[in-house]
C-alpha cells in the first residue's frame, strides 16, 4: 500500500494561477509583445476550465487547442485537454494529451491528480493492470511534497491496495466543506474501478450516486454523467 502522512486536499484538475502568462500580469522589464502571447494563451485557458467547468467539455477543447497551438509548452492545456477529452469518451488522445503534459512537467500535486484520471483512461483502454502498475510506480517515487491522503487513498483503491468499504468508509466520517465534492469523486471512481473489472450494473450504479451529488462543476460529476450515459447509450 502507498503510504499516507501528508495534509488533506482534494483532487482537482490544474488550474490557472496569477504568475507568468496571466492575462494582465507583466512582469518587470517585459514588453506588451513580450507577454502578448503568453496572455493569449493563458486567455484561451481560462475560457476552456470554464467551458468545462458548465459541462461543455466538446466546446473546451477548441479552447485548449488554440492555448497549446499558441504555446505548445503550456502543460495545463495539455492536461485539461485529456481531461475534456476523458469526458468525451476520447481515450485514446485523452492518454497522448496527459502522457505530453507529464513530459512537458506539471506541478507534482497537479501531476498526482492526472495520474488518477491516466488510470481511469488507460483501463478504458483494456489495460487496467498496467495502470495500476504505473500508478503504483509514480506514488512510489513521489516524496516532495508528500501527497495529500486522499489523493492516496484513492490510488490505493484503485490499485487494489484497499478494499472497496474500506475505502468508501472514509466517507461517513466526512464533515468538512466540500464533502460533496469528495463524496462524488469517491463514486465516480468506484465506478470507473468496478467497470474495469467488468461490472457494469455495479458501475452504473457508482455513477448515479456521483451525479447524485451536489457537485456539478466538479471534472468527477462531469465525467460520472458522461459514463452514465455511455451506459445507458
């Protein structure tokens, strides 16, 4: 099992911070053209976590694509493009995309919760053992900054390291805010393990409780809905 010793966050996809390549930050001795581009990108960014964010994950990805053909180091874009093409049931472009952003080099954090949503595509892609393995792999080697317990937790489910209730039992003890979020990303998970392990009505399941949730915004409800109805489809 991985081990857990860190602070407690939850997963979210990168985004965007105030620094380098914002809209409306220059830095000192920097040109209008100098940071036009960056701008540009960043600006292309932005609109693609909020289209997104409302569920338009097809329309996101015109966003994405302009951000990383403006500046093709951008990794945010490269990963957030994955993430939107997870949700249109793109898997194999949604690995190439977050393969490329992990080579381009995200933050470790950020990077921890694209290695979760690797698992999920490259089960999708009928190899549900070696996902686990790399995901076992990367925790392994990660140590600076320690990553966050449920982050952990997480991986280690799906990996198989922890049992189902075990990990679900996590839930009940929840009172802190954004317990809706967590709860819906534990089912969306729960879901995405059980149907790579070929039980499609127990996933099926997992993904209604997940939309159950209050959580819409949420890169897990958006994907729960999606599998749901790829389901039902």
């Amino acid at each position: 099992m991985i081990p857990d010793s860190s602070g407690d966050t939850p997963t979210r996809p990168p985004q965007l911070r105030p620094g380098a390549g914002t809209p409306g930050h220059r830095p000192q001795g920097e040109t209008d053209t100098d940071v036009f581009g960056p701008s540009l990108s960043a600006a292309f960014l932005n609109c693609g976590i909020d289209r997104m964010q409302r569920g338009e994950a097809a329309a996101s990805i015109s966003d994405f694509d302009e951000a990383i053909r403006i500046d093709p180091t951008l990794a945010r874009a490269w990963c957030l493009r994955g993430y939107a093409r997870a949700m249109e049931r793109d898997w194999q472009q949604a690995a190439s995309d977050l393969l490329r952003s992990m080579e381009i080099g995200l933050t470790p954090q950020h990077e921890d919760s694209a290695r979760l949503r690797l698992w999920v595509v490259q089960a999708r892609l009928g190899d549900a053992a070696g996902a686990s393995r790399s995901l076992r792999e990367w925790f392994a080697r990660r140590n600076t900054p320690t990553p966050a317990p449920w982050i952990l937790r997480i991986a280690n489910y799906l990996t198989g390291a922890l049992p189902e209730h075990v990990f679900l039992d996590a839930l009940r003890s929840q009172t802190t805010a954004g317990v809706e979020g967590r709860t819906c990303e534990a089912w969306y998970f729960v879901g995405e393990k059980r149907l790579s392990m070929g039980d499609t009505e127990g996933a099926r399941g997992a993904f209604q409780k997940a939309v159950s949730c209050r959580a819409q915004g949420v890169s897990a409800w958006i994907s729960a809905r999606t599998a749901l109805a790829g389901l039902q489809s």
